[in-house]
C-alpha cells in the first residue's frame, strides 16, 4: 500500500511537532524515520498509525484520506517501544487479540485462529512458547511476540517505534535482520522509528532524516550517507569533522585547511570532512599525531593542527604506521553548507 | 575502629537505630495501641456476654444494617466514579487536567460537619429544595438518601486518586495497542485496562469502604439521630457512649475496630502481593 | 526534494473533514466519562459547595463579619487552628522518626507497625474519640497517672490536641516514606567519601531533601486537624470560649436553625482549606523543580 503524507502539521502545547510534512512511501518499501529525540518522528509514525491527529494535513492511504479515521479503521499492525504487551494474557493470547475482537463473519473460527497463531510463531522463530506470559520472556522474545502480534492482523502496513531501542547490542543486531527478514517474507510496507543511523542504513531501504518537526532529507542509504543536501544531515549520519570557517571567491578556508566550496556565496559557513575522507598527501597541511588507536579494521588517528584544531582520520591498519609524528594531509572530499 | 569500619556508609550506628526504634514503638504505642486495647478492654469490663447482649440489640442491629445499606450504595457509586475519571483523565491529555484532579481530591479537604451541612442547605426544610421535597413528601436530610449523600461525599475521592496515578503511570500503549488491533472501548477497557488495574482499584475500594462504614461527623449533620432508623454504628455508638452505657458503647466500637483490623490486615496483604500498588495517602 | 516527491504522488483526494467534536485521542470513551466526571462532580461536590457561599451571603457583609468573627467564634478558631498546629508539629517529629525507622531499619514486628501507622485512617473517628477519652480522663488509663502530676489531658484544648495527634500520625509518615524510600543512597555515600560524618549527611544532605515531603504532609495533617470533628468532641469538654472547636460551632448553630451563621463559620473553614490545599499543591511543585 501506498502512502502519502501531505503537508501535515501538529503542534503540542507551543511546541510543533512536525512542521509541513510531505512525505511518499511506495508499496513494500522499508522506510526509516531516523532523528534526534524531539525531532517529530514518532509523532509522524503515530499520525500514520491513526494514534495521533494532525492539526492540518492530510494522510492518504493507496490515495484514500484517512487523517481521521481511526487506528482500527486503518489496519495498521504497530510495534510500541516498549511492546506494550497485555502481561496478564499469554503470548498466544497477545497475538491472537486482534482475531479475537472482530465480531461476525470477519471473526476467523478458533481452529483457525490457533493455526493463524502457530504460523505466526514460526515466523518469528518463537515455536513452543505461545503458553508464556510475557513476563516470562526475554526482552528479544518480547520484541518478536510484538511483532507477531502487529502481523496477525494481516495489517496494510507494518509501523514500529523505535523497535531494538530497549534491547542490547547483540540482540539488536540479530532482530534487525530478523525484521528485514520478516518483511521480505510478508512484502508488508513497513516504516520505522528510529535515533540510531546505523540501524536505520543498515535496515531501510530509504531514510527519512527528520529535525525540528520538518524532513530534511529522504532517499537511500547510499545518497543520504554520500550525498547529504544539509549540514544537519551531514553532522546527523555518518562520522564527520566539523570546521567553522568562511567561504571566499569559492573557497573555504578554516585556519590551514583550505577546501573548495564551488557555487557558495560568500560568508561563514560549515565544513565537514568525514575521517576516512583525509589522505596522506605532501601538498596538503600539517597536523600532529596525538595518538592512534586500533578499531577493528581501521586505526583512527586523532591530530591537532598547528592552529589547533583537532581532527579524527580514519586509515586502514596497512597505511597506521605512517600516521606518526608530523604528517601532511589533505580532504579528498568534503560537505560545504552556508551558515 | 574496626568495628565502626565495617558500618557501611548508609548506615546508622546501633545505639542510634536502636533509640529511634525505641523512642517509635514507645510513641506508636501510647498513640495507636492503646486506644485500640481501651476500646477492647471497656467493652468487655462486663463479660462477653453483656457485650454480645450490646451488639444484639435491636437498635444496634438497626445501627449494623443502616451502615451496610450505606456502604453497599456509597462504595460502589464511587469505585464507578473513580474508574469513569481515572478513564478520563489517565488515558486522554486535556487542558486543565491539574485542576480537575484538586477538584476531585476537595472533598478531603473539606470539614465532615461542612460535608453534612452542604446538605443540609439543599435538601433540608429551609433549603433550596425543602419545600418542594415536603410537597411531595420525599425525605433526604433526616433519612437514608442523605446519609448516603454525605458518605458519598466524604469518600468521593478515594478510588480515583488511588487509580489516576496507577493509570497514568502504565501509560496508553496496551490500549493504543488493543485500538489499533480493532477493539473497541469497552472491550479495551475490560480485557486490557481492568486486569491491570484491578488491585489498585480493590486497594481504593478497601480504604473507602472503612470511611464509608465509619464516618461520623457528616452523617451526624444529616441523620437527625433517630434511634433504630436513622442511626448508623459510629452515631450509635456515640449515643450509647452518651447515656453512660459505656459496656454497650464500646461493644459496638469493638466491631468497628474489628473493621479497621481486617482492613489494616487485607491492605497489608495487597501490598505485600502487589507491591507497585501503594497507599497514595488516604484519608 | 520533498516538494517533488509530494507532487510526483497521486492527485490528493478533497480533505477529510475534520470531525465535529475534534479527536483527541486514539483512545475511545473521552466524551462519555468526561461528561459523567463532569456531571458527578458538579452535583456531588461542587454546587453543594456552592450552596454554602450563597447561604453565607445571604447576609449583609457586616452581618457576615460579626458572625464569622464574633468572640465565640475567634475562640473556636483559635483552639481548632492551635490544636491543629500543634498536633501537626508533634506528628512531624514523630513521623519522620517512624517513617526513617520503616523504610531504614529492620526490626521484628516491622509489617505490623507499618500497618498500625495506618489505624486512624481505618479507624472510624467515633471509636477513637471514645477510646482517647476514655484513656485521658481523669481517672482513665493514662490521666490516673497525669493527675497528681497536675496535668489534665482531657476535657480541655490538652485534649483535643491529643486527638488531632492520634488523626493527624498518617499523614506525616506516608507523606515522607516514599520520598525516603526513592532517596538514592549513593548521594549519602557520595557524602560520606567526602569526609561527611553519618549525622553531617543527615543533617545537611538527608533532611534538607525531605523537606518538601514533610511539609505537604505538615499541611495535610493539619488540614484534616482543622477539619475534624468525631474524635475530638468525646474529648474535648466543648466549653464555649474553652474547648469548643469550630466544627461543634457549626452543629450547634445549625441544631439552633441559624442556618446562615451556620454557613459562615464553614465559608471561613473552607476557605482555610482551600488555602492549605493551594499551599499543598505549591510545595510539591516546589519540590518537583528537582527533578
């Protein structure tokens, strides 16, 4: 299912929320909200959800405006951040809910029900358990009971609220691929809440980089990695040194680092140099090395330029050697944005 | 020293535990206990069998009945009220929701004589609605609809401020869950709210039930003190006490220790078993 | 960017009307137990408040001001708020020992005590009343013992402040306990590894933190103090000017049908109420500038 959202504004209290929001998904795609808390993200995932109702705007399902139609009328399947699970109902029970409150003819038989719930089970890798009570599970069973629970309802789209944010790093890890194998599986248009980029590059098929209530950037991870269109951006995804500096006749200088800034006007403006973006270069300029240190397959290099700014490089274990003493470097690339 | 030093930094010396344990049991003791064993103590000065006699007699059964008539209309009426508003204001954000709350919290602050008086201008013979009451020879201040006004009064407050917090703190998740799964609101409210609810809401339905069945000074206002029908236990045992039946007054006060004793001993036990459900400040 | 993907969608739809009564909340059921909270409320609690302002200014102002404050009254008044005051000063002391000894110190029989604290909310206040009586008289348990010395406990504002004690003990305790029991014990250790001594960090870390607590409890027992009626009468002797308290002037004005001086004794008591209830309030969002 497609879905757009048009211009859609919320405000609490004096404090807006989302700010003008346009935003397209396509059918079946993975989508991620990804910003700072307070950014508005979860306002958007709950305005898309019918949680939540916008003060202007419009939200349209496959074209269809349901900006105020209510959760249930929409058929989303939701993943609260923290489960949300009924604790005194078994995992069976939680995930067969949304079955049992139908009423009629769309109400499938209690055969049916179980098989839908088995089915459900094995997807999420969860056989076996459906007797716990929630209380009797891991925080990484937690999560899967939930989403299970969010599918059973065979939703139109699939939303979820910061889902790894309360699990640990393995575990993280291990769900993430566990969603993206869950919506290959389904084919359900799915989007997702959340603060962490890696997550969010690693899992979406696009990013929707949110601050202050407005979208700043939406595209795939490559573009929003390599091609940031705002200093936010920019600072937000992706490891970056960040200069202060000014931009004059099409360049910008901070101190000795000198960089080309092609169509900017002149004036102050903002530099960002990711660290494996700085290169050994004898035409370049001259910082110390303080220290290096090993990450995995990289060493990061932390120097300080004459003029005292500090930089983070990042080379590979073969090239660490010659990051030692007095260097000479160079940005092979680098995101110029006016102030 | 080495004594001393194994004293962790949070704790007291013993000498000092020991004082502050002493000087607490000794004033609990004379405050609390005390009074407790008095009334257990007068009531029996003349044998079981004179107490048993007190408590049997028509107008204390009268005195039973009235307050189990009270508390069977007053308690549920606001263990209604208390999950109506907790709904309301727990699960919903609105302006001015601080402000209901110290409206719905008011009636412990104020006075039971006022509580009872309040009434008393409304629905007494000189009242708003005396003279159309006595037109239609319908009865509120001096009668059952009164004594039931003032009691709810008084415990008005007692399951909604124990459910409010209960209720804000588990947040709106399991019911935004439930909505956006296709329940409606009742449904909601049955299978997901209630069950966790369910033990604060017994913990405010105890406490009010102890103030229900033992107010005084309201129902005092608005019962008129008519013996064998007007009368609930605490008026009675006040008039007992009055009369110089002191056996009579303390056997009926002895039941309503007894009272309090099984409310004490049942709150303990759901606080023990449910211990996020907290006393929030009763009155 | 966003622009053209918004403008590469389909052509939008006319917007949905926004619904009359506007949504609030995903979650059902506002209008319906707003309306009956409301609706409770006003004909329980608030107009029968009402009632009482509007009886009371039935009166001409200076009508109004003799009564509330005629010789008789300002004595009532002076006793309740006292004994009020007293009593609440009194339940300071001891229920911050009782509730630093609950949540701080294992003792045998602790569940029991922890229960008892709460006996004068469970108690209906009749029984107390006769009880306390009983025990002050003169001649009684504990005034047998008084009496020599020259103290009389009963029948006289002695008395009723022990009333007001034995109402007022909850409020205190229950107001500190959970602030004590929340109390990070690493801030003690954190005072104690810089060279404070145990009392030092009671004094100057431990205390000062309760405060906020103690003082809504303060306020919350002498609220109920000012306000309370059935275990103060059976000791207080209710001598007009001596041992009369303002709630008993109340009844006996109304036993006498001066309905109107009736309501303005309450009007001055509610309005004391309400002024602790405002300070109450202040306090905790006093306290709340912490966190």
């Amino acid at each position: 299912m497609t879905i757009s959202i048009r211009s859609v504004e919320k405000t609490f209290g004096r404090y807006p929320a989302l700010n003008k929001v346009d935003l397209e998904i396509a059918d079946g795609e993975l989508l991620a909200l990804l910003g700072p808390s307070g950014s508005g993200k979860t306002t958007l995932l709950r305005a898309i959800a019918g949680l939540e109702f916008p003060d202007a705007g419009q939200v349209l399902f496959d074209g269809v405006d349901v900006t105020f139609a209510s959760a249930a009328d929409r058929r989303v399947g939701f993943v609260f951040q923290q489960y949300a699970l009924f604790k005194h109902m078994t995992v069976a029970k939680n995930i067969a809910f949304g079955l049992d409150v139908r009423k009629g003819k769309d109400k499938p038989d209690k055969a049916e029900i179980a098989r839908r719930v088995e089915e459900l089970l094995k997807l999420v890798e969860l056989e076996g358990l459906g007797k716990r009570y929630p209380s009797q599970l891991s925080g990484g069973q937690r999560q899967r009971v939930a989403l299970s629970r969010a599918l059973a309802v065979q939703p139109s789209v699939l939303l979820l609220d910061e889902p790894f944010g309360a699990l640990d790093a393995t575990v993280r890890k291990s769900l993430r691929r566990e969603l993206r194998r869950v919506h290959d599986a389904t084919g359900v248009t799915t989007i997702f809440v959340t603060h962490d980029q890696e997550e969010a590059l690693e899992l979406a098929d696009r990013v929707a980089i949110l601050n202050n209530g407005r979208i700043e950037q939406i595209g795939t991870p490559d573009q929003v990695h390599d091609q940031p269109s705002t200093a936010f951006v920019c600072g937000f995804v992706g490891e970056a040194n960040r200069f202060e500096g000014q931009v004059s006749n099409g360049r910008f200088s901070a101190g000795v680092l000198g960089l080309p800034a092609t169509g900017l006007r002149d004036g102050a403006a903002t530099a960002y140099v990711r660290p494996h973006d700085f290169a050994l270069d004898d035409s370049g300029f001259e910082a110390r090395v303080e220290r290096a240190h090993v990450q995995g397959p990289l060493t990061t290099v932390n120097a300080v330029t004459p003029d005292g700014r500090r930089l983070e490089i990042s080379a590979s274990r073969a090239e660490a050697a010659r990051f030692a003493g007095t260097i000479r470097i160079a940005a092979r690339k680098a995101h110029v944005y006016a102030a | 020293m080495a004594a001393a030093s194994h004293r962790r930094a949070t704790d007291d010396p013993a000498w000092a535990k020991a004082l502050v344990i002493g000087i607490v049991l000794a004033f609990l003791a004379l405050v609390l206990v005390l009074p407790l064993a008095a009334v257990f103590v007068e009531a029996l000065r003349k044998g079981l069998d004179a107490a048993v006699a007190a408590v049997r007699a028509p107008d204390a059964l009268a005195a039973v009945r009235l307050t189990l008539i009270t508390a069977a209309i007053a308690v549920p009426f606001n263990a209604a009220f208390g999950l109506c508003a907790a709904w309301a204001i727990a699960k919903h954000d609105f302006k001015g929701k601080a402000l209901l709350i110290t409206l719905i919290d008011l009636p412990f602050s104020v006075s039971p004589v006022v509580a009872g008086l309040i009434y008393v201008l409304i629905f007494g013979l000189q009242g708003w609605f005396g003279d159309w009451l006595v037109e239609r020879d319908l009865k509120i201040i001096f009668a059952l609809p009164g004594i039931v006004l003032a009691t709810v009064f008084v415990t008005f407050p007692f399951v909604a401020r124990e459910l409010i917090p209960l209720m804000q703190e588990q947040g709106t998740s399991e019911e935004e869950a439930a909505v956006s799964m296709g329940a409606g609101g009742l449904y909601t409210f049955w299978r997901v709210t209630a069950p966790n609810v369910r033990w604060g809401l017994m913990y405010g339905v105890l406490l009010c039930n102890a103030r229900a069945m033992g107010e005084f000074g309201a129902v005092s206002v608005v019962s008129g003190h008519i013996r064998g029908l007007t009368n609930t236990m605490p008026l009675h045992v006040e008039i007992l006490y009055n009369e110089y039946d002191f056996v009579g007054a303390f056997a009926v006060a002895a039941l309503l220790c007894l009272l309090a004793v099984v409310t004490l001993i049942l709150k303990t036990a759901l606080e023990v078993a449910q211990p996020h459900v907290r006393g929030r400040g009763g009155h | 960017m966003t622009t053209a993907d918004a403008a590469s969608g389909p052509a939008a739809p006319p917007p949905a009307r926004r619904p009359f009564l506007r949504r609030r909340s995903a979650i059902p059921g506002f209008g319906l137990t707003m309306g009956v909270t409301l609706s409770v409320l006003s004909l329980i609690v608030l107009i029968p408040l009402a009632a009482v302002v509007l009886k009371a200014a039935h009166q001409s102002p200076a009508e109004f001001w003799a009564v509330a404050t005629s010789r008789r009254a300002m004595a009532a008044y002076r006793l309740t708020f006292g004994a009020a005051f007293v009593a609440a000063a009194i339940n300071s002391v001891f229920g911050v020992l009782t509730a630093w000894a609950l949540v701080r110190y294992d003792f045998p029989g602790k569940t029991i005590v922890n229960a008892l604290v709460d006996l004068p909310f469970a108690l209906p206040t009749a029984v107390a009343g006769i009880a306390l009586a009983t025990l002050y008289a003169p001649t009684g348990w504990v005034g047998q013992f008084l009496t020599p010395l020259g103290i009389k406990a009963a029948y006289n504002p002695v008395g009723v402040t022990i009333a007001l004690t034995f109402i007022g003990l909850p409020f205190v305790v229950r107001a500190i306990e959970p602030v004590l029991r929340d109390a990070a014990e690493d801030v003690e250790e954190a005072a104690a590894s810089l060279g404070a001594t145990r009392l030092d960090t009671i004094l100057r870390i431990v205390l000062p933190a309760l405060a906020p607590a103690w003082l809504t409890g303060f306020a919350m027992a002498f609220a109920r103090g000012v306000g309370e009626y059935g275990s103060v009468i059976f000791i207080a002797g209710n001598m007009p000017y001596k041992s009369e308290i303002a709630p008993l002037l109340i009844i006996i004005q109304l036993e006498q049908f001066e309905y109107a001086r009736a309501a303005t004794i309450a009007v001055v008591m509610l309005t004391v109420s309400f002024t602790m209830l405002l300070i109450i309030n202040a306090v905790q969002a006093w306290a709340r500038r912490f966190d």
